[in-house]
C-alpha cells in the first residue's frame, strides 16, 4: 500500500511525512464543476468567487494546517485556485485574473492555509497553557499535602510551572500581535 486515507487527508508511505493533494484537488474539481455548472452564467463573478472562497477553498484545504507544505504544494494550491478564475473570467491573463483576485478581497489558498496554520498553532499554544495550569493548581494542592511532614516530595515546583505558564503564555502573545511569526520560530 503506498497510501492510506486517515480522517479525510491521504498520507504517502516515504521515508519522511509526506501528503497528497491529488485527492483533494480532485474533491475541489468536482465541487467546483458542479457550482459551475449550476450558477456561471447565472450569478456575477463577485457572487461566484464569494462562493468558492467560503465554501470551496476549505475543501482544496481540510486538514493542511497539521502539514508544512513546502513552496511546490503551495504553488499547487495557488494555481489550481487561479485556474478556476481563469474560467470564470474567461481569460487566460493571470494579471487580469491577479486584479479581479485583489478587487474583490480574494486571498489565494497558501494565504488562507497560512492564517489556518497560525490560528491551529495558537490554539495549541493556548491548550498548553491550559494543561500546565491545571498542572500548577494540582501541583499546589499536592504541595499543601506534601509538606504534612515537614519534607517537599514534590518534583516539580509551583515556581516553575508558573514560569513555564509565563513565557507560553507571553510566546502567543507575541505570535498573535504579529512581532512573532510562527514560522520563524517553529522552522
């Protein structure tokens, strides 16, 4: 078997992680044909792109925000997404195609996956915050009970925990203001 689907994203047997995005590009081909087929010569363009913004892009990215695509998957996704525009504006200049993306607000799928990938990263962030907050508070109740007989048996101190809390929570700060890319840190 050189791969398998597991909750919706093809994983590729390699010597290293590796994903493919035939399967979803399909998905977003035949949703795509099918919003199409029904409504191009009905709706506007502006209607149309809404369309495939809101409810076609997430298909062409379910579950990329797990992955670190490198520059050719992202190019990919991009190109799948501007040759839709192509046919839809019925043209075949990518600087036309470019204009009408920025005039009416439409970000390429790379831009999109990236605001995913920092928005998954942070609400991991967030969690971790969380655990070692729970951690500190059964830690401090574990340290009352400790010091019943006079001797800390306790690994791990409610100084450190706090500390720990501390920088992770100051980490997602930072990433959320923007003085922080997730990228340069996690690459």
């Amino acid at each position: 078997m050189s791969e398998f689907r597991y909750l919706g994203v093809f994983i590729v047997s390699s010597r290293s992680f590796k994903y493919s995005l035939v399967y979803a590009k399909r998905s977003f081909y035949a949703a795509v044909n099918g919003l199409f087929g029904k409504l191009l010569n009905l709706a506007s363009e502006e209607v149309i792109l809404e369309l495939l913004r809101t409810k076609r892009t997430p298909i062409l990215l379910y579950g990329l925000e797990c992955f670190k695509l490198g520059k050719a998957d992202q190019h990919s996704l991009d190109f799948t997404f501007n040759r839709l525009c192509m046919k839809l504006f019925k043209t075949g200049s990518i600087d036309l195609v470019k204009d009408s993306q920025s005039y009416c607000a439409i970000d390429l799928p790379s831009c999109d996956l990236k605001r995913r990938q920092d928005k998954f990263i942070l609400r991991y962030v967030l969690y971790i915050i969380v655990c070692i907050y729970l951690m500190h508070s059964m830690q401090l109740k574990k340290v009352a009970s400790s010091f019943s007989d006079g001797v800390c048996k306790c690994t791990i101190t409610s100084r450190y925990c706090l500390s720990i809390t501390y920088g992770v929570w100051c980490y997602a700060r930072l990433v959320h203001s923007g003085d922080v890319g997730i990228r340069d840190v996690c690459t």
